[in-house]
C-alpha cells in the first residue's frame, strides 16, 4: 500500500466517526476519562453533607474505586495514568470516612511514601505543591476533616477575607492560589477560622457573610464551580463542616455532584469540553460540512461568547470557554480556539463576535507580551502566567482576522501580534523548542511535553499567511525526538504516542517536501498505520493537564488530531 493510500484510508476512517459523533445540537462533546480524585472528593464530600441522603452515590463511588484500585493499593489520576501520590492520599481518605480502607492502601501510604505520622504527610504534601497552595490546602483540609491529621494549625491559612475586596485587585494581593480557586480561598478559610481560634477569629468571622455573598454570586447556575468535581467538593466539604450544611450553596454543590455522577459510578475530573473539541473539530472539518451545517456550526459557537462580565474572574465579554454550560470561564486558549474554527466556518466573513474576541484577546495580554490562561497579571503562580502555546494559539486567531478587523481595531491588534512575537522567541528553549501548560506527557521524568509544544506552536505559525518567524530550530527539534518506531512521544526517548506524532506531522507537513522532512513523515504515517491496523489508534492517551496538574484522557484527541494531521498531509 502506498504512503497516500495509507494516509487516506486512515483519514476516511477517522472522518467518518469523528463526524459521526456529533450532538443534536452540531456540537462535538467526547467524553473525559473518569478521575480518582474526582471520584474520591465528591463521595467524601457527599458523606460530610448527607451521608444517608446520599447513599446510593457514596455506594456507586466507593465501589468504583475499589474496583480501579492498582495492585499495590494506589490510583493514578485517570484509569490510564500510573500511580499519583494525590490520588492515592485522597483515595485513602475518602475510604477511611466509609470504613473500607484496603490494608494495601494503609501500608503503601505508610511504607513507600514513608508517611507514619502526620507531620510527614503534611510535609510531603506541602512539598510536592510546592508554593502554590491552591490544591496542598484544600486535600490537607480533606484529611483533617477524615481524621488523618488533628493538628489543624499545621496547615497554611488561607485569608478568606480578601475575598471580599474588588476583583480587579485580587492579582495585586501576593494570594497563596490561582486565580480561578477563590471559591476554595473562601470555604476553606471559613472552616479554618472556625476550628482554629486565635485571637483574631472573632475580627475575621464579621467578614463571613460578605464572602459567602461573593461565593455565592461565583456559583454557576448548575451548581458546579468551573463544571469541576474536585473543587466543587472541596467547597461544599469544608460549608459543611463549618456549620453551612443548608446554605445554598452547599446544597447546590451536592445537587451537581449527584446529576454528574456517571453510570459507572465515577465522576469526570470536568463535566466535558464541548467548546473547545468543538471548536478544534472545527478547525479541522468545518470545511467538509454543508452549507447549512457549517452556517450553524458558526451560530451556535458565536452564541457561547459570554455576553456580560464574568461573576467568576470578572473577565469583561466577548471570550469562550472550554464548554457550553454554566460552570464554565472564558480563557485564551478556548477564545482563541473559536475564532480560528469561525474563520474556517465562515469563509473569512467577519462577524461582530469576532471583534469582541479579538478585542478580549487583546485586553487579556500580559505585560510580558505573552497570553495567560484566564486573568492577566496573575504571574506569580505557575498556572496563571504566560504560556507558549496559548499565545501561539491566539496570534494565529488574530493574524487570521487582522484584516477583516473594523481599521480602529487593527492597529491595536498588529501591535499585540508583535508582541506576542517577540515573547515567544524570548521563551523558546536552548533546544529550539516550547512547553505547553496545560498538556503533558506521563512516560517524561518532569511530565513536560515539549514536543506538543513545539508542534503545536509551529503548526500555528506555519498556518499564518506571511508568517516569517523562524522555526527552523523547533522543526530540528521535533526531528530529533522521532523514535526507532516512526513515532514521537513528548520528549526525545519517550514512548510513541498517537496524538503526539499527530501533532508532530501536522507541524511538520508545512515542510513535507524537504527530503529529510519527507522521510521523517513517512516514517510517522506507517507508525499510525501500524496503530491503525492492530485496533489500537484511538486508544485514550492521557496527555492533557488539569488544574494543579492532574492527568485527564479525552476521547476525541486521537481523532481531531489525526485528521488535522492528514489532511495538512
């Protein structure tokens, strides 16, 4: 069979079902892997609130979790991921407050991780977190509320009151979270002031009802904050132990965790990405759609741009998000993401919610020149700075629109672009290559993947009309991390993955006729038709990154990124 042979009949595969899954409603859902930590904290959280009321999902939890348990008495993140000391810790203790704790968990937690007294699992969680105490915090919260530590007073506080200043000075305020855990900031600070007295409790609890007034008005209308178990849980255990078991918004919190408990007794690490697979499909196909179907596509996503400032991290209109649904925050990758796939699906055509996006794009940018993922100015922890791929991401949005832009606006935007520029040759590696944020690679000794950065990055710069950035370094980069097999992994010397060598021919396929380039293609073709042919090329992968990174698998990765591959080949 030849190479085109090879690439299109996995190409015709590919298409058919990914097209296949669509909704009703012309969107694309996938499905995320289910999560131990999710799982874990909202059984725990559950059993704070009601523990007879919610019975049947404490069972349902419970039993799932025991049945994914590894050999050695451990979770990883997802069914797909090894061993996680945080999925293990919060394993254990959401067993421990059912009573079925198995005797493996009790010694690996004590023998491998040498945690025989609380001082040591304090000090090995703090460590591992290091100074961002957005995730440390509210699991340390969780043991102490299980039983596992008594001295409260050895976890880090948490200054709730803050909470109740405006929003725009939040990322002046050196806060010991990221910007999208104030809900947790809030619950969590209440229950400590609550069970640790000092001499300032009583001045701090006037500040109670202002902060639960803010929490309140962050909740989405589902109940679910950011469409995430875990924070949601984490919120509505510490509400309860801190005597708030009928406040609404604990009462919603557990109505969510119930409605997005699934069949197989598990809970997703987020209820889905809808907008974002959406928009990436989009990308992708929106030009082998229909007339009709493409016109439609476009409404439905320029009707998810939020339309008012967000109570959640006072972004101002105009942005998207990861999903449809209430819980979810607009950030740069999701915006970027729907104005590149609506200048696919309409033809270039410009559109008033594309001047919204790219003027949110832009008030979103950092002093630095580089894009953030939700707030700008939030750099001092690692989840809320500039990253390589979101503002690669959003200088192809922009490049693409630039000139079909309203002329008042297209100045403000080429000097971003610039910018943006600048920013990312300042960031590239010695190696000629870039690190994402939010994906990984769980067979790399750090978990970085540099080369989805790398790919990624050059397949957005490629895809620029006139681009002249110079990416022959991160092009030599992505060559030099192709294995024996034909495959990439995410560094040199990794594992073979199929969404990794997707994203890795997609880049490279800008440069498909160099000799060398060609070859390497070739090589990566018959590595993903190896893959094709023994059942196993849309095997869930677990390469993206959750909040305080935990690993999640989504469905369509293999897909939307095989065709975008293919089809550039």
């Amino acid at each position: 069979m030849t190479m085109e042979e090879k690439i299109q009949t996995m190409l015709n595969d590919a298409k058919a079902k990914l097209l296949s899954m669509r909704r009703d409603d012309g969107m694309w859902e996938g499905s995320l892997s289910s999560s131990a930590i999710s799982t874990s904290v909202s059984i725990f959280a559950l059993n704070v609130i009601d523990r007879e009321e919610y019975k049947h999902e404490i069972q349902l939890g419970t039993q799932w979790l025991l049945d994914t348990m590894k050999s050695e008495g451990t979770w990883g993140d997802s069914v797909e991921s090894p061993m996680n000391m945080t999925a293990t810790l919060l394993s254990y203790a959401a067993l421990t407050s059912v009573e079925r704790v198995p005797e493996a968990t009790e010694e690996y937690i004590r023998e491998t991780l040498g945690w025989h007294n609380e001082a040591q699992l304090i000090d090995g969680v703090l460590g591992y977190y290091g100074r961002d105490l957005t995730f440390s915090v509210p699991i340390l919260m969780m043991c102490a509320i299980a039983g596992l530590v008594s001295d409260w007073k050895r976890i880090p506080p948490f200054p709730f009151e803050l909470a109740v200043l405006p929003q725009r000075t939040f990322r002046f305020l050196n806060l010991p979270v990221v910007s999208y855990a104030i809900p947790a900031l809030i619950a969590v600070g209440i229950l400590q002031n609550r069970r640790r007295k000092t001499w300032l409790s009583g001045a701090r609890e006037l500040f109670v009802p202002k902060a639960l007034r803010v929490l309140s008005k962050m909740q989405p209308e589902d109940g679910g904050f950011l469409e995430a178990a875990p924070l949601t849980a984490f919120v509505s255990m510490c509400m309860a132990k801190a005597g708030l078991k009928d406040h609404p918004v604990t009462t919603s919190c557990a109505q969510f965790l119930r409605e997005t408990l699934r069949n197989d007794g598990a809970w997703p690490i987020d209820t889905n990405l809808a907008g974002w697979v959406t928009s990436l499909t989009g990308r992708a196909v929106g030009d082998l759609l229909t007339d009709d179907e493409r016109r439609a596509l476009a409404a439905t996503i320029r009707g998810n741009a939020t339309k008012e400032i967000h109570p959640y991290t006072g972004a101002p209109a105009g942005g998207w998000g990861w999903t449809n649904l209430s819980g979810s925050v607009p950030d740069g990758d999701d915006t970027s993401g729907a104005l590149v796939a609506l200048h696919t699906l309409l033809d270039g055509h410009y559109v008033p919610e594309v001047g919204a996006g790219v003027e949110w794009l832009i008030q979103l940018q950092n002093g630095d020149g580089g894009m953030p993922t939700f707030c700008r100015g939030w750099g001092r922890l690692p989840f809320d700075r500039s990253t390589p791929d979101i503002t690669a991401h959003a200088l192809l949005a922009m490049s693409l629109w630039e000139d079909a832009l309203p002329s008042a606006q297209q100045s403000r935007c080429h000097k971003s672009i610039q910018r943006m520029t600048t920013w990312l040759e300042k960031t590239m590696t010695k190696e000629g290559a870039w690190n994402p944020l939010w994906f990984g690679d769980q067979d790399v000794e750090d978990e970085k993947n540099p080369v989805y950065g790398s790919a990624t990055i050059v397949d957005y710069l490629s895809s620029i009309p006139s681009s002249n950035f110079a990416l022959i370094p991160p092009v030599q980069f992505l060559l030099g991390c192709q294995n024996a097999d034909g495959g990439w992994g995410g560094n040199r010397g990794v594992a073979s993955k199929v969404t990794l060598t997707a994203k890795a021919l997609s880049a490279l396929s800008h440069w498909k006729h160099e000799k060398a380039i060609s070859d390497a293609i070739n090589r990566g073709v018959d590595y993903l038709y190896v893959r094709f042919e023994d059942g196993t090329l849309y095997d869930r992968e677990p390469i993206g990154l959750y909040f305080s990174r935990l690993w999640y698998s989504e469905q369509l990765y293999n897909y939307i990124f095989l065709i975008q591959a293919l089809r550039q080949l």
